[in-house]
C-alpha cells in the first residue's frame, strides 16, 4: 500500500458519468485530471451516452471506452478497473446511479467497478431539487456518506429548466481540487477518506483584505486564496461543514462551503465576530491587512501638476488583529480551536522561525502554521510550512501541494478541536 499516489500526478483515475445533461460539464473535468498528470479512464453509463457520447470521453482520456461488463469479457475490465483504481470521482451521479450504488448493483461496468474498488469515492450529484429532496434519494446519501463515500453537496441555481434550487453540478474547477482533496487525504480502513471532521463545522478565512484610499485606489496583497481553499476542500471531504470568508478570493466556491465574501479587514473582523461563537474551528489563512486608511477619500486623490515634487501624505490607521481578538474573546471558556498563519521574511536580525514562534506565544492561537515566504508562495500551487503549538514548538511540518498542506493542518487541528457539543 506504500506506492498508493497521494496527488493526481501519477494517479489512476475513474471518472464514472451518469445520464443527466450535466454531463457536458464533466468534459471538462476529465481535461482537467488528465491535464494534472492523471491517468483517467471514463466509465459512462449507457444513458449518460445519450447525452455525451464516447468519442468525446475517448479522446480526452486518451483510453477506449467501456459501458457493459460484456465488452473485452477477456481483459476483465468490471475487476480490474475498479481493483487499479487510485480514485473514482462519479459526475454527474443521478438519483438512479445514487439508488443503484446504495445497493449494490453490478449491472453495468460503472457499478460493478464501484463494488470492486477500495479507492477513495467522490461523487457529484446533479438532478432536480425535488428529486434531490426526496426522502428516497437523501436516504441514500446519508447511507453512502456513512460508508465512507464523499457525497459533495449539489450546487445551489438554475437547473435545465426554468426552475432553480439545489440540485447544479458544481463547475469543473471545483470538482477538480475535491478530487485532489480527496486522494491526498488521510484513509479509513477500508482505504477511502478518513471522515474525521463529520459533526463539525469551520469557519475558514481565505485571500487578501483590500483597504480603500479613495474611489479608485487600494492597500492590498498578494495572497491568492488558494491555501484557505484547500483547506476548506480538505475539510468538506473529511466530512466538516465549512464557512469561508473570502476576502477578494476569485476562485470557485468549494461544493456544499457557505461562502460570504468581504473586502476590507473591517468587514472581514464583523464576519469572524459573527460566526467564531457557533463554530468547532476558526482557521485565520487569509492575509489581513495591518493598517488601513485613516480616512477613505470620497473623491480620486490627485496630484499637484504646479509642484512635482509633492505627493499626497495619506494617513493610515492600525485595523483590529482578528486572531487576537477571538483568543482574548475565547478566554479560558469552552470555544473554537483557532489557527493562525504566519508567513515571514525573517528581519532585524531574526531568522524568519524565529519570529514565527514568537507570534505563536504573543498572538495565543492554538496552531500556528508558519511559512518562510523568501521561497516564494504567493499564487504557487505549493507550500512549505512548519506547525507551531501555543509555546512556539514545532509540532509537525508538511511540504508539498497545498492540499497536502492543508491536510496536514487539520491533522493537528483534530487533536486540539473543542468538545463535540461545545457551542449546542
Ligand atoms: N491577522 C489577523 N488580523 C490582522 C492581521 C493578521 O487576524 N489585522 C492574522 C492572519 O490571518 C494570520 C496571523 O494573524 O493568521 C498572522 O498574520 P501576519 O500578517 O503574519 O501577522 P501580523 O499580526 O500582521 O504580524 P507582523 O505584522 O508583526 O508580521
């Protein structure tokens, strides 16, 4: 089991696809595993063939293309499929396909290759709200999400027909970084995702705050949002429920995470303030702007053309420390385990580490996950970090993808997390 590939570079992938017109969608994730290095065989059912057919699937996954366990009866395809499977991601699944996998069926290669794998399972329902909500279908996604399967929530918009609700398969992009969340993840024992975080919920900050100068003009950064995305990706297939305040965050909202976008670090700390008291978790990944303008222009600041030499002096205010304030508004009370990020340039004669434990014992986070940003982490889709206790000791570090990353953090995470019933 050692040689099990951990991202999708290398990875054997089963993309099943399930009759529904989502199923164009699903095009573009397959050119989306395949363009990160994966090896992807498409197993359609045959009524996804109505709406997608085989040429398309076999020239982007580069493989011949399968339905029945009656084609190439000599390779053994419906066995040897599902047994070399490093994932299967199944977009879109239909109430049909969700019924035929809770119990059991092999009727067809899809099915019978689901009943043979041990890899981890990630399926994206798509179909009408109301099927979506029927008693029937909820039922068997709550049994197929206790077996260990990852059901992602169904986006929530407009469906085929004039109707909206749940029931959207989530864009590509999105169910492309599930499908990484989920085969870097930690395994249960039957080798599909550790459901650690089922019955809790995260409160995930993600991005750069943008502090206005005037009508045109802002203090920003570089941060991109991707790390706070991972993480948030990583903790929905481990079974958590996640909110993200994403500040300037262009990105695809991860499937089933409630998202609430902000701008500023003032508006981001009302977010935190309003949430942090309901949540297991408070994890700081965005990058927070330190100062702000003292006062925001109401009209474009311009320059004196009479005199070349002057420049507009624009006063800055510190904005409140977000991570602090939920530590001090914590206090020795039951309440959400907090993380903080801490990424360092080293200076004055410290070296980048040191000054990350030092904030791990001034700001009294929990966690503190620290990178050394001379490397160059800013929109990368890698990371290097090490994992700091309250007292500044390294407790873990972790280097790799972002996902990988990101699994890592809430790794240690779990061992510091509330009382299940803290805030009910
Ligand atoms: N942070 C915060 N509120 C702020 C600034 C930062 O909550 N106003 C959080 C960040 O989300 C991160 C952690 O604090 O989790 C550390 O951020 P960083 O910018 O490295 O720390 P600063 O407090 O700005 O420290 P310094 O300026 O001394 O580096």
């Amino acid at each position: 089991m050692s040689s099990v590939p951990r991202t999708l570079e290398g990875a054997r992938v089963l993309v099943g696809v399930g009759g529904g017109i989502a199923a164009y969608k699903t095009a573009h994730l397959v050119r989306g595993l395949v363009g990160s290095g994966a090896d992807v065989r498409v197993l359609p059912t045959a009524a996804s063939l109505e709406f997608v057919g085989a040429a398309t699937w076999e020239a982007l996954s580069h493989h011949r293309v399968l339905t029945s366990v009656f084609e190439d009866v000599e390779e053994v395809a419906h066995v040897r499929y599902g047994q070399e499977a490093d994932l299967v991601v199944i977009a879109p699944a239909t109430a049909d396909l969700l019924a035929r996998m809770r119990i059991g069926r092999a009727d067809d290669l899809l099915t019978a290759s689901l009943l043979v794998t041990r890899a981890p399972v990630v399926v994206a329902p798509a179909m009408h709200t109301e099927m979506w909500e029927h008693p029937s279908t909820l039922e068997n996604v709550r049994e197929l999400r206790e077996r260990g399967i990852t059901v992602l929530e169904p986006a929530v918009g407009r469906l085929t027909g004039p109707d909206s609700g749940p029931g959207r398969l989530p864009e590509p992009e999105a169910l492309l970084e599930s499908a990484r969340a989920a085969i870097a993840a930690p395994r249960d024992q039957r080798g599909g995702v550790l459901r650690d975080l089922v019955g809790r919920e995260l409160l995930i900050t993600a991005g750069g705050t943008r502090e206005d100068l005037d009508p045109v003009r802002f203090l920003a950064n570089h941060s991109s949002g991707l790390q706070g995305w991972a993480l948030a990706h990583a903790a929905l297939v481990r079974g958590a429920r996640v909110r993200l305040a994403a500040a300037s965050v262009d990105l695809e909202t991860p499937p089933g995470a409630s998202r609430l976008d902000v701008r500023s670090a003032g508006e981001l700390a009302d977010a935190v303030a309003e949430h942090r008291g309901r949540v297991d978790a408070l994890v700081m990944a965005a990058a927070v702007a330190d100062f702000t303008a003292a006062e925001r222009a109401g009209e474009k600041i311009k320059k004196d053309d009479a005199d070349e030499d002057s420049v507009p002096r624009i006063a800055l205010r510190r904005t409140e420390d977000i991570l602090r304030s939920s530590v001090l508004d914590r206090g020795d009370a039951a309440g959400p385990a907090i993380v903080g990020f801490a990424a360092e340039t080293g200076g004055n004669g410290s070296s980048a580490l040191e000054l990350a434990r030092d904030k791990a014992r001034r700001k009294g986070a929990d966690l503190l996950v620290f990178n050394d940003i001379t490397a160059g982490v800013f929109g990368s889709s890698h990371n290097a970090v090490r994992i700091l206790d309250r007292q500044g000791q390294e407790i873990a570090e972790a280097a790799g993808s972002k996902t990988a990353v990101a699994h890592a953090v809430l790794d240690e995470l779990t061992s510091v997390l509330p009382p299940v019933s803290w805030s009910a």
